[in-house]
C-alpha cells in the first residue's frame, strides 16, 4: 500500500442527533472501529498505527463517537433523556445508513465496546462480525466499582483540571508497561483532550454516568448478538477487568476469547501486530 493510500477520507455525516465524523481508508468487506472513552480519544488517534495493516483488507470505518472528535457534543437534556450508550447507536446507524453501509463488521474498546454490543443486540442482521476489546456494559465483574481505571479517568478533568502529568498517570493506568509509550504519546494525546467543548462534555457525560450509576446492563441482553463474535482482552487490564468476561463466554452463542499476558486495557496498542493478524484472520474468514 502506497504513501498516499494511507490518508483517509473524512466524512462529515448529517443526522437528526448533531453531525458526525467518519474518516473512511481502505476496501474490501466494511469493518466499523469504535473508540474508547478516555480523554481526548478519537477514531483516528486510538486506531492510527493499526490501518496500514487492516486498510489492506478491509474499507474501515472509523466514526467519533458523540462528544468526542469532530462529532457532535449531546447536551444535558440529551444524557438525562438516553444513555450514552444509547445515543451512540442511535447516531452511527444514521451515520452508517448516509454511508450506504448496511451490513458491517463491528470492533469496539471500552465505552466503544458497549456501543458495539449495543448495536449487535438492536440489529443483528446488520452485524456480520464482531470483536470486542475489553468492552462496557457486557461485563460483570467480581471485583470492586468503579475500578482503578474508570476512577483515574473521573480524576483527569477534576481537582483542578488536565495536565500532562494526569494524562501520563492515566496512560500507566490504562497500559502493563508504560515505558513503551514515550512523553511525544504523553503531549499529543494531552494536547487532544484540551478541547474547551469536549471538557465541557466531559463533565456531563461523568455527571450522567454517576446519575445511571454506570454503564447500561447491556449484559442482560448478551443472548440477542447472533454474530460470530472474538473477544480480545488484556490480563492486566484495570479499567475493564478480565473477570467479568465469563458472562459473556457464557452468554454469546459462538464466542472465542483471547488473553494477553503482560497487557492492560489497550490491546490495540499494547499487541498492535497480534492484533492486527488475530482480527484480520477472524474477520477475513467471515467475508
């Protein structure tokens, strides 16, 4: 794939919620990836070093999802009336409906995995493959909440607000090994998350979370997902932990689980090249 192959397209999608950011690279069978909901997380930033090896096999999607990126911030009234959660999938089936995208695979992180699962349950016929990454609302835990992640991620824009320093303890909290992410990893992803709308989001969206006490119980609902769908997740990971995975192992009808040792909650970066071929190969034997 040359140089230029490499830039994405940018999408900017109408929908009756607020616009929409899609940044589009690649052909092939539609696979739509789906960000976490760190601080200053995006599509592009969280998936970037993953596309030259996916881009190949795949017409990836990558939206923004609600009050993150170039996507629209939901207002008060709109997480008092529906979760998160929910206004996501609202918003990308309409996103992914001007698209032209009707059947797609589906990979989701953390506050993007919930989204994913969320989105398998309400329309299964259009969900072809799925993979989660460590994903909300599908897990049970056995231990305590809210866990060490989630709370550093309430820390970052309180008690006094962001700073390069909460972003670097917020990284070793999301990774095994901080070591392997330098302090340019540091500054760009601080310098991201400085957005005066996205704080202001922010708040509301940890105000919502507190007032729903959490994430949806998407896990009730496990049953509904008729895709073939691959689990991927970190041992060490102390935001989404490995333990409230045996529901889902239990409730998905064709499910695989894959563990990997000596990582956290970002397995996409964490194992970039194992998870790029693990992905590729479950995903490319559906097409």
């Amino acid at each position: 794939m040359t140089e230029i192959d490499l830039q994405p397209k940018q999408h900017h999608v109408a929908t009756t919620l607020g616009e929409i950011a899609v940044a589009e690279i690649g052909d092939g069978p539609v696979l739509v990836m789906l960000h976490g909901g760190g601080p200053g997380a995006s599509g592009l930033s969280n998936y970037h070093q993953n596309l030259p090896a996916l881009a190949r096999r795949f017409r990836v999607l990558l939206p923004d999802q609600p009050g993150f990126g170039g996507s629209y911030r939901p207002t008060e009234a709109d997480l008092d009336a529906r979760s998160i959660t929910e206004i996501t999938v609202d918003a990308l089936f309409q996103a992914l409906d001007s698209l032209g995208v009707d059947r797609f695979h589906l990979l989701g992180n953390s506050l993007g995995g919930a989204a994913a699962i969320a989105m398998a349950q309400a329309r299964p016929d259009r969900v072809t493959g799925l993979v989660l990454m460590a994903p909300g609302g599908g897990w049970l835990p056995f231990g305590p909440t809210p866990t060490e992640g989630q709370k550093e991620m309430f820390r970052y824009y309180n008690g006094g607000g962001p700073s390069e320093k909460k972003m670097a303890n917020f990284i070793r909290t999301m990774v095994f090994d901080h070591r392997q992410f330098g302090e340019d990893v540091v500054k760009a992803r601080y310098e991201a998350s400085l957005d005066e709308s996205h704080v202001e989001f922010y708040h509301r969206y940890n105000a919502a979370f507190a007032k729903r006490h959490g994430m949806d119980p998407l896990w009730r609902d496990l049953h509904k997902i008729k895709a073939p769908t691959l689990l991927l997740w970190g041992r060490d990971d102390r935001t989404i932990t490995l333990d409230g995975a045996q529901i889902m192992l239990k409730q998905i009808r064709n499910v695989q689980l894959h563990v990997f040792g000596n990582c956290g909650h970002w397995v996409q970066l964490e194992r970039q090249r194992e998870f790029e071929r693990l992905v590729a190969d479950f995903l490319g034997d559906l097409a």
